[in-house]
C-alpha cells in the first residue's frame, strides 16, 4: 500500500511540476493568458488531490483507496487518448503502464485484505 501512496503522490508532483510550466509559459508567450491560467488551476487542483490522496493512503485512511482507483481510471482514460487518438504513444503509453501498476497495487492482496479491517500483513483488527 505504502507503495501504491508514493506512486499516486508522484503523480500530484508530476501534475504541480506542469502546472507550474504551463504558468510560466502562460505569463511569458504570446497565447490566451485566461485560457492557460483556467487550465493551469483546473491541473493544480486536480494534483493537489493527487498529493492529498496518497498522503492519506500513506497514512492509513480506509476512504482514500476509492479516490485513488478513480483516479487511476481517470488518468488511463487519458493515457490511452494520448497514446491513440492523439498519436503520441511515447507519453500515453508510460503513462498508462504506470497507472496500471498503481491498480495493481491497490487491488492486491494485502491491500484489499487491509480494506475491509485487517492490517496489511492480514491480521484482523480489534474493534
């Protein structure tokens, strides 16, 4: 699981590290400042959720697995746009591996054992 959580928080680096590009191209070219500063915020929120996300997978909170797999379908939905219609496989492709790998981890064993109320050797929780 811990795992899992460091590879969604990369991702909401990996979305605040854009995000901060697309501002500066904002400011410094010569394109729609207003439309790149709208999606420039849409991105921050969506990587700030990211970073929360993981953090509380990290820390153990049971409600945080359901946003992660949403966000991991979320992300593979784009992903296979990028690598098909968009036909840019050299990013879709990656990105779409790693957001598989993210699944897979969250719906292991272990994981799903820790889930519903074991810890995540697989011991049953008191309580």
């Amino acid at each position: 699981m811990r795992v899992a959580a460091a590879m969604v928080c990369l991702q909401g680096g990996a979305g605040a590290a854009v995000t901060l590009v697309m501002v500066l191209l904002a400011v410094t070219g010569d394109g729609d400042l207003g439309a790149a500063l709208v999606a420039a915020g849409f991105l921050a929120g969506c990587a700030a959720t990211l970073l929360l996300v993981g953090i509380a997978l990290w820390r153990g909170a049971h409600g945080a697995k359901t946003p992660a797999v949403v966000a991991q379908l979320l992300l593979l939905g784009s992903a296979w746009y990028a690598a098909g219609p968009s036909s840019q496989p050299q990013y879709g492709v990656p990105a779409g591996l790693y957001c598989v790998a993210v699944l897979l981890l969250l719906f292991s064993a272990p994981v799903t054992r820790w889930s519903y109320g074991g810890d995540i050797s697989g011991e049953r929780r008191a309580g």
